[in-house]
C-alpha cells in the first residue's frame, strides 16, 4: 500500500496549501474578484490588458490572480490528484477494503467541493455559503488523512479513550473553524475587542449577531484546547504521545496568534497565520484521531468445526 500512502501524503499537503491559499483569498476580499464561474470575466486567463478594459470592478489585478490561483490549483493540481488516488486505492482493494470505500467517500466530497465552489461564488460569498466550502474542504482532508493512515503496513493499536477523546477534539476543531469562516465573512473578527474577556466581560451581551458568533468561536477553540490537553495524559507513554504533544504545542501557539489578531486589529497576515496554523492543528488532530480511533472488531461466529474443537479441548 506504499502508492497509497504516498499518493495521500502528496494529495493531504496540497489539500493543506489550498486551504490556506482559500484563507489568503478570504483574507485579502479577493473571494469575488472573479464574479463568474468556472471563468474569470469570461476569460479562462485573464490577462492585465483585458482586465483593464473592464470599468469599475472595484478590484485590483493582484486579487483576480489570487483567486484564480485558487482555482487553477483546485482544478489542475488537486483534483486530478485525488482522483489517481482513488484509483491507487481502489486497485489495491483486497489489501486494504476500507480504503477503497474511503476512496469512494472523497470522490462524492470532490464533486461536492466543485459545486459548493460555484455556490459561493454565485451567492455572493455570504458568510454561511463560506463557511459550507471551508467546511467540506476539511472533510476532504479528513478522508485523505482516513487513506494515510489506514493504508499503513503495520497498524498501531487501539485506544479506547484517546480515541474517543480525539473524536470530539476533532469534532469541536472542525466547528472552530467553520465559526472562524463565519466571523471574518461576517466582519465579526473584531467585534470583541479585547482578549481574552470579550469587551472586558466573561459574558457580554449576546444580543448583538456579531458579538454571538464571535463568543461562539472563542467557546469551541477553548473547547478544542480543553479536549487536546487531555489528550496528553490520555496518549500516556505509548507511541500517540509525540502526535498529541504537537497538538498542544501547534493549540498553544493557535491561541496566541488568536490573540494578535484582536490585540492588533486583525491585521491581514497574522490573519492569514491564524488560518493557516488553525488547519494545522486540525490536520494534526485529525491523524492522531485515525491512529487512535477503530472501530471494534466484529465477531465471527465459528463454524461447525471450530465449535467441536473448542468442546473436545474444553473437555
């Protein structure tokens, strides 16, 4: 299964890389400097002349390359990858079944992405059609992070409680984020103004929208660093315990570049820093929640001889 693991490995930095890039284009409000799709004014390559021609677009030409970028890699680079990828696994199938079913997962979740890709632009990047894309992105790092690790040659133990510790460290990163997508589209990122009390208060008044979504972000990554602490002790000294020292260092630093953001206005590239740490450390979680995490063993009921030879032996 080494094409697997290989395949996946090249397709999970990627995945990384485009995210990221996605975080540069929110980032900069670039996500509508192309306001048709899959084209870009109708051009498939804009160039600098064309762009000119074109009065009152309200963007510069550095922001239409942006997003562009973002599309060409999502198209030419990343699906094409995945797609070998599937194939690698679905030929090697009998080695490793639940592999090929992941393959299977990613392809549905890859077609998905392309369509909430068009969505987003033609709903005018509103902060929820943002956040679905974000979202599903990050599920189709979590199946391709899935084929990493479960086409490994030797598979680690389980381990009940990391993983299902890891689960709901997962499960609350994965809401970090979506709330994070939410908060800057929605130009929330600011609406508490200090750290680490919203506003100087442990409760602020919810009755503002911003102000919900932006507590709501706080309240899952605080959550998501409660869960990666225990997460430590939970690994003990057994092989998890390197994987779940990263994620609480990787959280750590997440919360003070969390910090910077509100302490120095949201500035674009600790912005960008922020983004990009915080897919990190959902990465990093996600991995350690596939090592960690299996499901139970199904029981075979033996069969007629088996049953007569566990009776002889018993007698």
């Amino acid at each position: 299964m080494k094409a697997v693991r290989v395949t996946a490995l090249l397709a999970a930095i990627l995945t990384y890389g485009l995210i990221v890039l996605g975080a540069v284009v929110r980032s900069t409000n670039s996500g509508l400097s192309c306001p048709d799709w899959p084209t870009c004014y109708g051009h498939w390559l804009l160039t600098p002349d064309q762009f000119a021609a074109i009065p009152n677009t309200g963007y510069a030409y550095f922001q239409v390359m942006l997003e562009w970028t973002h599309r060409l890699v999502a198209g030419v680079l990343l699906a094409p990858l995945v797609l070998l990828l599937a194939v690698v696994a679905f030929v090697r199938r009998r080695r490793r079944p639940a592999v090929a079913k992941a393959a299977f997962v990613l392809i549905l979740l890859l077609l998905s992405q392309a369509a909430l890709g068009r969505f987003t632009v033609l709903d005018q990047n509103s902060p929820w059609s943002v956040a679905l894309h974000l979202g599903n992105a990050l599920l189709v790092l979590t199946t391709i992070l899935y084929m990493f690790v479960r086409s490994a040659s030797e598979p680690l133990p389980r381990a009940r409680v990391l993983g299902a510790l890891s689960v709901l460290a997962w499960l609350c990163a994965l809401g970090a984020m979506l709330a994070a997508a939410v908060t800057a589209k929605s130009g929330a990122a600011l609406a508490c103004s200090t750290w680490p009390l919203c506003d100087g208060a442990v409760v602020p008044d919810l009755a503002d929208p911003s102000i919900r979504i932006h507590v709501a972000h706080r309240a899952l990554a605080a959550a998501t660093g409660i869960l990666v602490l225990l997460l430590v002790p939970a690994a003990g000294r057994t092989e998890y315990r390197g994987q779940a020292l990263l994620a609480l260092l990787l959280v750590c630093c997440q919360i003070g570049l969390g910090a910077l953001v509100i302490l120095d206005q949201d500035p674009t590239w600790i912005a960008v820093a922020h983004q990009a740490l915080g897919v990190l450390t959902f990465a990093t979680i996600t991995g350690l929640m596939w090592r960690a995490w299996k499901p139970p063993a199904r029981r075979v009921a033996p069969t007629i001889g088996e049953s007569h030879g566990l009776a002889l032996r018993g007698a």
